[in-house]
C-alpha cells in the first residue's frame, strides 16, 4: 500500500439506525457461531463449533440444525448456489455439499492446517485460507472445491489469515495477523496472477488485528479490526480504499476494540459485526459509523444481509440475530414533498430544504413497499436530481425522515 491516512472519529446517530428492529432468534444450540452466508435471499447457511451447521430456508426466522458428521470447529461457510456450498475449520477441515447441507463429504483433513476463511469466484474457483504450522497459508481449488492446492505465500513473520476475498478473477486480497511481544501486528497479502502467489503489502507499522476484508467493487473495499493502541487505549479500526487497494485511508472507531466482520449492501451502506454485540452502520460510503446494540449479544462474529431490509448478525454461545428494518412509507408522516417534473422519464428533482430534520439520506420505495435505493443528501442542499435512466415504469415512493412523496416514471 502506498498510501495510509489514519483518521480518528466518534460515532454519529440517525433516525434511520434507531429505526431498525434486531432481536435474538433462537438457534436450538449454545455452541458459537462463526460464519454466515446467504446464497438467496430465503436460503442460508451458519457454520460453528464443533462441526455445527445450520440452515434456514425462511431468510432467517427459523434454523434447523444439519448433520456433518464432525466434530472439529468450522470457521467460515461459503455457498455457490442454494446447494453447493464449502465449509472450512480446524484440523485441515474442508468439507463440502452439493444436496443443499443434507449430506457432506470431507475433501480434506488432517492437523497441520487452521483454516478461518474461504470464498469462492465462482462455480469452480476458490480460496481458503488460515494458517499451516504456524505459516499463513492459501488453498485454491479450480473444481469446485473437489481438490486444493497450496499457493506460493511470501511471508516476512509467522501470523494468522483470516479473511480472503477477490476484487477481480486475477486481484484479491487476504488479511489476518500475530500477536507478540504484547502488541498485535497486522498483515495484508495481495494476489494479482488469479491466487497463484501472495505478497504481503506494506501498511507502515500497524498495530492492530486485521480480521475481515470485502469489496463492494472492483475499486472500493474495506478491511475492519481491532486492539489499534492509542495511547494506551484500544480502538477499532476500519481500512477504505477507493482505487482497487493501491492506497488506502484508515478510520479509528472510539470506543469498539474489535470490529470481527465487514458488510456492504450497496456503495453507500454498510454494516460491522464486533465486540458486546455491537452493530455499526455507514450511509455515506463509510466516512461515518454509528452503533446499533444488540441486547444479550455478546461477540458478532459474521454478519450478512440477504437484502437491504434484512440481516442476520450470528456469534458467541449460538447467538443470532436478525433485523427486519421498518421501510414502510406509512409509517412516516404524510406531510407530502412534491417533486417535479411528475412524471418522467429522465430526470426529477425533489426539494429537501423543507424536510423537518437533517437528513441524510433519501429513501426509495417500489409500489410493494420494498427499499430499491437510497441516496446521499449533502448538507445544505436544497433540492436532489434523481437519475431515473435504471428505474422501470411505475409509482416510486420516497422519504426524508418525518416526510414522503412519490413519483411516477412513465
């Protein structure tokens, strides 16, 4: 990395945050939780300790326990489709389905490799990755996750991987770190030749647990952590890059010691799972966070959404947690914004410098009441010019906190 801009902030309040309902659901299990992933929106998967896997096929509000028929912990679940899916963990635990979890075959074992971390390109490439005798390791498999095969890793020091993920068929990124001498040091690996050989980037001297690294897109990405020393005191600590990880600036979040899991349902909104069952959430593109608490949840350590209404938050002693957030334009005031023109088929500008509140974001809605967008709302505007070329014909619903309106596109 060539670029590293710390900046340290607190956190900021919304209505839209304090808006959103969690509650625990009960996962029939007090073992932990480490990894979720969800192929669909209705169909989804938890992987955890002692070989635990659960599966949902109501998006989240019931889970059923599944049959590995292991005993060793898995870290981290990745489905291809609503059947096949790869599930990696301790003592060199690859295990994979193709009947939807009913049955699972073991593709590899043993005791050298931890692995904490898999994900896949597609239908027959992918990585896990983890830590082989004390060395960071990466695995790829070209069928489907049938056979793996060790990469080349240029490591400097011993460490932990945690986290892998890829910007493109060739680019990707891995993330993990040790602990020593009382202080934790942070790594990051990069590939650029399709996971064939991994070199570590240079962060400075960062001291801090990198756990968790997702692109939204080919140029955007974060990467989340924690226990960053400031004087004396730990932080979180969220790494953004905006130009495919050739640089990238660094946020310190006060107050949250350990961010475990990162989550971006579009460029603008973003969720982290950490420590004391802490959410935090971003609707500008990360450049703020604010905190959402989960009651009775004590570590988050995987978090997803299966659309932007719903999430699943899952972690320590079989907690899970799930959002339903509250879209509904009916439930907002009536105090209507006109915009104009009305209809179109172009363009329409709605004006905000009368909206009850500072805002900051606008909200979509379609004619059933789902969240299709939202938009950023830039302090002291008056008015949004809404782009309507990706909108089908059809009423649109919007709100700005206390108020909503609706368009037409024709």
């Amino acid at each position: 990395m060539k670029k590293l801009l710390l900046i340290l902030v607190g956190f900021l309040s919304s209505s839209f945050i304090n808006a959103q309902n969690w509650e625990l659901i009960n996962s029939n299990t007090n073992r932990d939780l480490n990894s979720v992933h969800f192929p669909s929106e209705s169909i989804g998967y938890i992987a955890g300790q002692y070989g635990t896997i659960l599966k949902t096929t109501d998006g989240g509000n019931s889970w059923n326990t599944l049959e590995t028929g292991i005993d060793k912990t898995l870290n981290s679940i990745y489905f291809i489709d609503s059947q096949t899916g790869v599930s990696v963990g301790y003592y060199s635990k690859i295990i994979k389905t193709t009947d939807g979890g009913q049955t699972w075959t073991e593709k590899m074992s043993g005791s050298s490799y931890y692995f904490y971390s898999v994900y896949f390109i597609n239908s027959q490439i992918g990585f896990v990755a983890g830590i082989n005798s004390g060395d960071p390791c990466i695995l790829k498999t070209t069928n489907g996750g049938e056979t793996w095969t060790a990469k080349t890793v240029n490591n400097s020091a011993e460490y932990y991987l945690y986290s892998v993920r890829f910007v493109t068929s060739d680019i990707g990124f891995a993330v993990g770190n040790k602990y020593h001498n009382g202080e934790y040091n942070g790594y990051v690996l990069k590939t650029t030749d399709g996971g064939e050989t991994w070199n570590e980037e240079s962060f400075g001297h960062i001291n801090a647990e990198l756990y968790s690294v997702y692109f939204v897109n080919s140029q955007v990405g974060y990467i989340v952590g924690g226990n960053y020393n400031v004087n004396g005191q730990k932080k979180g600590i969220i790494f953004k890059t905006t130009d495919g990880g050739q640089n990238w600036n660094s946020t310190l979040i006060e107050t949250q010691e350990h961010l475990q899991s990162v989550y971006f349902i579009n460029s603008q909104i973003g969720y982290i799972a950490g420590l004391w069952g802490a959410v935090l959430k971003t609707t500008d593109g990360g450049s703020t966070w604010a905190p959402i608490t989960i009651s009775s949840a004590s570590w988050l350590y995987s978090i997803w959404f299966t659309n932007a209404q719903n999430g699943i938050a899952v972690g320590y002693g079989g907690k899970i947690a799930k959002t339903t957030l509250n879209n509904s334009v009916t439930t907002y005031d009536k105090e209507a914004i006109i915009p104009y023109p009305n209809p179109s088929n172009t363009t329409i500008h709605i004006p905000i410098s009368n909206s009850k509140n500072n805002s900051t974001t606008l909200d979509i809605f379609d004619i059933s009441g789902k969240l299709i967008d939202q938009k950023l709302i830039i302090e002291g505007a008056e008015e949004l010019i809404l782009d309507l070329k990706s909108y089908k014909k059809g009423i649109y619903f919007f709100r700005i906190n206390g108020q909503a309106g609706k368009f037409t596109v024709n």
